[in-house]
C-alpha cells in the first residue's frame, strides 16, 4: 500500500511538473482575426460598409515542458526564448506594461496619421515621461515603478523626454533630485539620489527606460476601446478604420481585409513578429487580402541574424505553404495601402 501511494505520489510530482513548471521560453502559436470597427467608433462617422478590416493576434504562452514538447511538433507553433520576447532585466509586470503602452502609442500614431491624411482638426498634449522599465541597482529602483509617468524634476515642468535627460545630465553622483510622479492618476513626490546607470560608460542617472507619454484630441472625436491587445501590430489597420469611418467611401471595397503592422507618426509601417502564424490565422479566418510590412532588412540585421527576411518574404512563403487564395499586399507606408484599395475593383 505504501510502495502504491509512493508511486502515485511520484506521478502527480511529474505530472505537476509537466504541466505547470514555466521554461525560460514562450509558445507562440495563430491567434485570431478580430474586426477592427468593434474596436474603433468615430463621432457621426460612416459604419455602412459591405467589407470590414482586420486586426490579426497571437497567442503567446509561457512554456511549460509539456506545451514544449507539443509545440515542437506542430505545425505553424514557434517556441521563442525569453530573451527574444522580453527585454533585459524586464519582468512579466513590466513587459505587460511595456506591451500595453505600445498600444496606446499605436493607437496614438493611427489617430494622427489617419486625421493628417484626411486634413481633419487634431491637438496633442504632451504629458511627460513614461516608465518602461526601471533598472535593477539603478538610483531608482525601488522608487520609481513601470507605468509611472514623471511630470516634475526639482520643480521643472517635465513634457518630453529631451526635457528629463537635459535635466539629469547636469546633475552629478550623489546629488539628489525630487520628482513629481502620476502613478495610476495619483501625484507622488519621490526623491532619488542619482548613481551610476547600471551597465553604462559611467553615466549618471535615474537608472530607468522610458518613452514620452502623449495624448491627441481629435473632431470629430474617435473612441478606440482596445484595452486587451496588447503590442503595436494593429497600428495599421486601426488606421484604415479610422480613415474608412472619416470618409464617406466604402474603403474596403466589400473584402475581407486582414493585415498587420506598426503605424509609425510619418506614416511608414514598421516589421512586427509573428507575421507568419497571423497569416495562418487569417486564411483559417476567411480573409481575402492581407496587408504585410515591407520593411528594409539593413546589412547591420543580417550580421545579427544571417536568415531574417522581410514580414512581406515570410508572409508570401507561408501564404504558398498553406496553399492559401487570400492575396498577400506589400506596403511600406499608409499610401501603399490605400493606393491598393482605390485601385481595388468593388466586389460582386
């Protein structure tokens, strides 16, 4: 009875291990095609069309030997070290809210390229500096947190990031500054006593990653509710919704149109990951054209990774491998898309 319940015993060890134990990797695997006019809503803007624009997901697992094992040996599953998903010294937290403000800055750049290409009315307010990550020995670890957004340095108004580095960059080691900090719409003063920024040529600093933190105001006014995607992918096609409820034209031409793609504030699409298993994802869905970055692929990236190729290359490979109908678009900038639409003939 005893040897028995050793052995059970042993089993559900191994089967809790199998299962549960999390690898310094993740399982990326096709996601979904979800439309983007149940994500955006323009004021008093035009919903009457016969097709519809995609934004493409996903699905990102952390790997447990089990869903190791399985995504091995299957088809169109890619098993991604942790050091490719997640920045140095970025924890889950951080790389959620990183993910999550990447997002917003998509949405952000959708709004001012779409409303500069229709020649419609736009204000931004710059509202400081946002935390991405704060740097493990840093001056501000266990002070500043990911997420905060730093909108004072010893009483200077701080708006933009040119702002916060010109004021650290006059301060020394030791010197001590106050910051005046919004953590989740609550004002924090905090003081930080500046060191050396871990792993630097000897700088002195905060000891933090971090981006500017802006907002745009539009008319007519655009909701873009979004809160559980996370990444910059969508930023193109949250741009043709955008701009297809702003005109009175039906931009889609009654299609099923899918893509994928960062929307860059002068327009140009940058690469993304993934692209590969969104494409899966969009046949499977029924899509009928596919919009993919046609990013550069410098000499300087190839050194780094001798078989990278284009979002555009890989997607047309694995359009041919899956033996899909679905049309495979490349497009470098918001011009590119559109011009590909108004040449478009309507669908019958």
């Amino acid at each position: 009875m005893k040897k028995k319940l050793a052995i059970i015993a042993v089993a559900f060890v191994m089967f809790s291990f199998l299962m549960f134990y999390k690898l310094d990797s993740y399982i990326m695997s096709p996601g979904s095609a979800y439309d983007v006019s149940e994500f955006v809503s323009v004021q008093n803007g035009d919903t009457e069309d016969k097709g519809t624009f995609n934004l493409m997901t996903v699905s990102m697992m952390r790997a447990t030997p089990i869903l190791y094992a399985v995504a091995y040996f299957k088809e169109h599953q890619e098993i991604m070290q942790l050091n490719t998903v997640r920045q140095k010294e970025e924890d889950d937290e951080e790389y959620n809210i990183r993910q999550l403000k990447l997002m917003t800055d998509s949405q952000f750049n959708a709004l001012y390229v779409a409303f500069s290409r229709a020649e419609l009315d736009y204000n931004i307010t710059w509202k400081g500096v946002y935390v991405l990550n704060v740097l493990t020995g840093g001056a501000a670890e266990g002070i500043v947190k990911a997420g905060d957004e730093i909108i004072e340095v010893n009483g200077q108004r701080i708006q933009k990031q040119s702002e916060l580095v010109e004021v650290i960059s006059k301060a020394q080691q030791d010197d001590e500054v106050e910051l005046v900090i919004n953590r989740k719409n609550e004002l924090l003063t905090k003081n930080v006593q500046l060191k050396e920024i871990p792993a630097s040529d000897g700088r002195v600093g905060l000891g933090i990653m971090f981006t500017e933190s802006k907002s745009i105001k539009t008319d007519p006014k655009v909701n873009i509710n979004a809160e559980d995607i996370g990444g910059p992918s969508a930023g193109l096609m949250f741009t043709l919704e955008i701009l297809n409820q702003l005109l009175d034209e039906d931009l889609t031409k009654g299609y099923a149109v899918a893509g994928t793609g960062e929307m860059n504030e002068n327009g140009t699409v940058g690469r993304i990951g993934g692209v590969e298993r969104k494409v899966v994802a969009a046949d499977r869905d029924g899509m009928e054209i596919f919009f993919a970055p046609d990013d550069e692929i410098t000499d300087e990236m190839r050194q780094y990774n001798p078989k990278i190729e284009s979002n555009y290359a890989a997607a047309v490979k694995t359009a041919e491998e899956i033996g899909t109908k679905m049309k495979i678009v490349p497009v470098k900038t918001i011009d590119d898309a559109l011009a590909y639409l108004e040449a478009l003939q309507e669908k019958k």
